[in-house]
C-alpha cells in the first residue's frame, strides 16, 4: 500500500469539529472577482516567525509578490520535494497571475494567507479566533474568492 | 482546511477546498469541494506543469457556478506517487576516519549549496542549519551505538526538527544532482531513506530512541507513516 493510502486511512476517522450547516457566500462574476490564496502548508517568509510544531493556531500573512517561501508545515508525511521544485503545486500564485493577466478572474489578491496543518482535533481557536481575523484580514483587501490548499 | 472554509465563507469569501482527503471534507459540510487524489504535498498535482495545474483551478472555479450547497465533486485526473528511488548517484567514501553518514553529508554539501543558490531558499532550518547537519549525523551515531538521548542533547530534544532538516538537506542536494523534471512523489524521499547512509541512520536512531522509552511525541515524525 503506498504511503499517501496509509495517510489517507489513518485520516478517514479523523475526529472533525461538526457543523450543522453549511455557510455560503456568492461570490461576484470569476472575472471580476478578487482571488486569493489560504493554504494549510505553513508557508512563510525567511523574515517570518516560523510555525511553532503542533497546535500552532498563528497564521501568516504573505504578499502578492512573495515567491520561495518555507514550507513550515510540520509532518513528515507528505511529498515535500515537489514544493521545492514547484512552489505552484502548493501556493498556485503564478497561476493566478496569469488567470488575471488573461482576464479570467478580475485581480490577484494583494496578500494571501497560510496556516499551519497538524491542528488540535477541535480546530477551535482557528474557528474561533485566528481564523476569523486572517478573513477579516482578506476581506479588508477585497478579497471574493478564496481557493484553500491543503499539503 | 474545511474549518477554514466555513470561517471565510462566514466572512463573505467564498471558498474552493482542493481537498486530499475526501472522507474527511465529507463529513464537514463544506460550500464547495474538489477532491484531488493526487500524493500528498501537491494539491495542485503536477509541479512544473502549469497546464495541469491550471486544469486543478478552473475545475476549483467552476464550482463557484453551482447555486447551492455543499458540492463535493471528483477531480477526474488521478496522478499516483511513485515509491521507486529517485536516480542519484552518492558521493564515494571519503574520510574512513569518521562516521559514513557524517562522510555522505560533506560530501553533499556542494550540491545542497549549488540548489539552495538556484532557487534562493531553503527548507533547512527548522532545528540545525546546514553547517550543523554533519554534527546532526554525528550524534544520531551515537544513539546508535547506545548512548541515552539524555547525553547526547541534554533536557532539549528536538529529534523530529533534526530529521527535517537532515532529510531536506538531502533532498535538495539530490535534486539538484538528479537534475531533469521533478521526480514522482516519494521519489526523493525513497532515495534518502533506502538508499544513503543518513536516512538508514536516522531509522536506526530512531528504533534506539524507542527502545530508550524516549516520548512518542519525539519520535513519530521522525519518518512518515511505514517507514
């Protein structure tokens, strides 16, 4: 069995905070939306306070024109060498970059945001306290539209 | 990830999930969901493929257009990890004088600088930085050879730090000697743990800081998951 099935059985019962409702945002027309990234990786800047090993609840926030970033993310359970030959295959920025020069959404946002994964089974000061303020964060920014990158 | 999701959504973000584990964002009640079977590591699935990853973002788009939720819809491509060792030659035995792991990691050093001037960043540094990763070795060796973790760190034990750092080191010096298109996923990491003498180390000091009784919590990330 490979490794990434090992992974994804040891997850499948996963504790998972419960949410009776599904919340929905409508977002404005793709090509005039403002896209950002919010990724679960741990990325950070060199100049960064680094993501503390589990439970760190802290987020990162990372400009627009931020490229090779660390990834902060703590497992050792995952394909770590892509991201280094790729950051795209985590934190897609180059490509939204050209989906804005191309007109298909309406602009990059200018700060994207990562957490780190490997959180508390309850999730709780992520949905309760830091999670709230990076959105609030996003929303400051215009962001419509968020695409969520786990690693 | 799907906690995030219903914070931003609460905010008035609407969110796409590129999910890798499908069960889980089932059971979350997620807006809107695009499970990607790719390795683990790559939610965009390919790197060095803008194509393919700019196929992943306008499935992710798309899902903007359904009217309500929650959607949970299969990206259609699966892209499998590959456990097959990547290609790279090690440097030969230099100093018999000193620990063959310690030996390896000099002898790497060229490499591991040359890719860390490439692409301006390096994943090395969580615990030790790269000067420290022969010294790291060093005292993995003497875990091995049956001396308490006590001894060799002190009350501070930062195993699973070092065995990032040491792993990185590594990898990165190997794809840069590799060279060519990215590896498959688990490539590099089947390289560094089947076949240098760092990644037998670590898995031996491991198994001597288990049999020490050392904290769970100090050892299982250590190694992925079967290993």
């Amino acid at each position: 069995m490979s490794s990434d099935q090992t992974m994804r059985d040891l997850m499948a019962n996963l504790p998972v905070p419960e949410f009776e409702s599904t919340p929905w945002a409508s977002p404005p027309p793709l090509a005039q939306a403002t896209v950002a990234i919010v990724t679960s990786a741990g990325l950070h800047r060199a100049d960064q306070d680094r993501f503390e090993g589990r439970g760190d609840t802290s987020y990162r926030m990372l400009d627009r024109s931020d490229r090779e970033l660390i990834l902060g993310h703590w497992s050792s359970n995952f394909d770590r060498a892509a991201y280094v030959s790729d950051h795209n295959v985590v934190y897609p920025i180059d490509r939204l970059e050209e989906l804005a020069a191309d007109g298909t959404i309406g602009a990059v946002a200018p700060r994207h945001v990562a957490f780190a994964g490997n959180q508390p089974d309850t999730v709780s000061e992520v949905r309760l306290d830091t999670g709230p303020a990076a959105a609030a964060e996003l929303r400051a920014d215009g962001v419509d539209v968020a695409i969520l990158t786990p690693v | 990830m799907c906690v995030l999701a219903h914070v931003l959504e609460d905010a008035g973000i609407a969110t796409v999930v590129l999910a890798s584990m499908r069960p889980v964002a089932e059971r979350m009640n997620v807006p809107r969901v695009l499970y990607c079977e790719f390795p683990l590591g790559r939610p965009l699935g390919m790197p060095d493929n803008a194509l393919f990853q700019q196929g992943v973002l306008a499935a992710a788009f798309d899902l903007l257009n359904a009217p309500s939720g929650p959607v949970l819809v299969d990206y259609p491509e699966v892209v499998e990890a590959v456990e097959a060792p990547l290609a790279c030659a090690l440097p030969p035995r230099f100093d018999p004088e000193i620990a063959a792991s310690v030996d390896e990691a000099q002898g790497l050093r060229a490499a591991y600088d040359r890719a860390v001037a490439r692409r301006g960043a390096t994943e090395v540094g969580r615990s030790i930085d790269p000067d420290g990763v022969p010294g790291a070795l060093a005292d993995l060796e003497r875990l091995i050879a049956g001396e308490h973790w006590k001894e060799v760190y002190g009350p501070r034990l930062d195993t699973i730090g070092i065995a990032h750092d040491i792993r990185a080191y590594y990898q990165e010096a190997a794809l840069e000697l590799a060279g060519g298109p990215p590896p498959g996923a688990r490539q590099a990491e089947a390289w560094f743990y089947e076949e240098t003498e760092a990644g037998k180390t670590l898995a031996a000091a491991r198994d001597a800081l288990t049999e020490q009784e050392a904290p769970s919590g100090i050892t299982f990330y250590m190694q992925p998951v079967g290993r």
